[in-house]
C-alpha cells in the first residue's frame, strides 16, 4: 500500500498531475481542495454572508458539520469520475466557479472546519490504502496544502509541487479560457496569500521532495512524480 501525499499552491498543477498519477497506478485520488470548495459552496448556498468583516464562524462550522454528518457530501475517490455530490447533485462544476474560488479561504481559514475535514480526509486515506476496501488500488494520491505536513505526514512519498507565480497565474488562465464555464476567474495570488496563514505550502517540511514544474510540461511533470512512486515502491 502506496499514500503519496502531494501539496502546492493554486495553478501548479496539482489536480490534473494527481489524476493522471492516481490513473497510472491504479490508485485512489482525493482531491482534498474540491472538499473545501465544496463547503464554501454549501455555506453560500445556506446564505452565510461570506463576505461580511467578521464572518460568522460558528455558523460556517455549524454548517460544514451538518454537510458532513448529515450525509449531503459526496466525493468520488476514482481518478476517472472525482465527481463530487450534494444530495446527489453533481457540484462539480459549480465549485469551480469565481464565486467559490474567491471565498473558499474564508471557510479554510477557520480551524475548527479544518480539524472536521482533516478527520474526513484521513478517514478517506485510512479506507482507500486498506486491502479489504480499497476502491481502486492499493493506494491513493492525496492533493491539497496540508497533505505532507497535517493530514498524511507519514505517507510513503510526499511531494511539494511549486512553480514561478506567472507560470501558475497563465496555467489558470488557460484552465479557465478553455473551460469557460466550469473553470471561474481565479486570483491565484489572493487565495495563495490567504491560505498561507493557516498552512504551509511553500517549504518543504523535512524528508519531502520538492518539485519545481516551472520549465516542465504536463507530462515531464507527470514521469517526475512517476519516478518518486517507483522508488518508494
Ligand atoms: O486545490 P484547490 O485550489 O482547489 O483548493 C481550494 C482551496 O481549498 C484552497 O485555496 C484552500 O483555501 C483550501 N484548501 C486547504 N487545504 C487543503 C486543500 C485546499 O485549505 N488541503
């Protein structure tokens, strides 16, 4: 049983490297950035002012507690289908909006939500590396911010994945003109700076490889990380 464990800032290409490294092995994939999305999403929709000068945490905590509890979250561990659901919605797409994206830190933020989704996360990653109930293989990639340092400290690989702010700002760009629709306006600098205060995705934590892609394109990218997963194998 392989956790690889893979954290970076926004546009650096986490989600689509994951992927395709989960897919490659056969492996389970958490996308634990689409967990946070979704709870911003959710507390919008309860009409929690998000925007308000002193958000009002206890209401957001309420909130994300009931969305979990209360069975309303769904998230798909196959890299082939990660749909994520609310009561059998697919919200998907709808995380991915500007709306969602410029309010997301807002819930990130507050520790208490992350301490219910730390708990989520590691039961995901406990249920998908165990042989009697593994989903897909014996193993999962897990992305996000805190993955290498909170939630999976002790995976087999753990990656710090960076890139030049420029290069990151043009990947969204490009996420965002091709899929217009599902890929919102992302200010990749704003969030980066917001979620610095609350986790550390910008230096390696010890025994955790760094991964400059800069200069690599998607598949140099992806036989880098290959190569990491291998040696541990
Ligand atoms: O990875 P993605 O950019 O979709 O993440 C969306 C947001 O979720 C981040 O901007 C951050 O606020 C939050 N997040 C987090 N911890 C994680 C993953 C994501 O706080 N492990």
């Amino acid at each position: 049983m392989i956790r690889v464990a893979i954290d970076g800032p926004a546009g650096v290409g986490k989600s689509s490297t994951s992927k395709a490294l989960a897919k490659y092995y056969g492996f389970a994939y958490l996308d634990t950035g689409a967990m946070y999305r979704a709870c911003a999403w959710w507390c919008l929709r309860q009409g929690i002012d998000l925007d308000a000068e002193q958000v009002d945490e206890d209401a957001v905590l309420d909130a994300v507690g009931a969305f979990f509890t209360d069975g309303h979250f769904d998230i798909g561990v196959d890299p082939d289908d990660p749909r994520v659901t609310c009561d059998g919605e697919d919200i998907s797409e709808s995380i991915r909006s500007a709306e969602v994206s410029s309010h997301v830190s807002k819930v990130s933020n507050i520790i208490p939500v992350r301490h219910v989704l730390i708990a989520a996360q590691r039961a995901y990653i406990a249920r998908e590396a165990s042989e009697e109930s593994f989903s897909c293989g014996l193993g999962v990639v897990a992305e996000g911010r805190d993955i290498t340092t909170v939630v999976a400290p002790d995976a087999e690989v753990r990656v710090l994945l960076t890139a030049r702010e420029e290069v990151r700002q043009a990947r969204r760009g490009a996420q965002s003109a091709k899929a217009p629709g599902v890929v919102g306006k992302d200010d990749v600098a704003a969030r980066d700076k917001a979620d610095s205060k609350v986790t550390n995705f910008t230096e390696a934590a010890d025994g955790v490889v760094t991964m400059d892609n800069s200069d690599m394109d998607f598949e140099q990218t992806l036989d880098t990380l290959i190569g990491l997963v291998d040696a541990a194998i």
